[in-house]
C-alpha cells in the first residue's frame, strides 16, 4: 500500500484496530442466529431441489 502525505502511523493503526473491533463485534453478535438460519437454507433447498 502507497504512502500518503500527511497521514500519521500511529493514528491508521488505531483506527485499523477499532475498525476490526466493530467487525469481530459484530460476527459475535450474528452467532446466535446461525443455526436456524443454516435450517431455514437447508429447509428451503430441500423445497426446491427433489
């Protein structure tokens, strides 16, 4: 990745890191609804392949 003028190391890791945060806090907060939605695909390709 290219460097550009102006920007401080520090403060991009920062931001990095809580960008990462709010990712990884979000897939903790989708696990719970996994299982019933690999039932309700399973489901639905049951439906529709013989």
């Amino acid at each position: 990745m290219a460097r550009v003028g102006g920007r401080n190391l520090a403060i991009s890791w920062i931001a990095g890191m809580l960008c990462a945060g709010v990712i990884v806090g979000l897939v903790w907060l989708a696990l719970p609804i996994v299982p019933a939605m690999a039932q309700f695909v399973g489901e639905g390709m049951r439906s529709i392949l013989p």
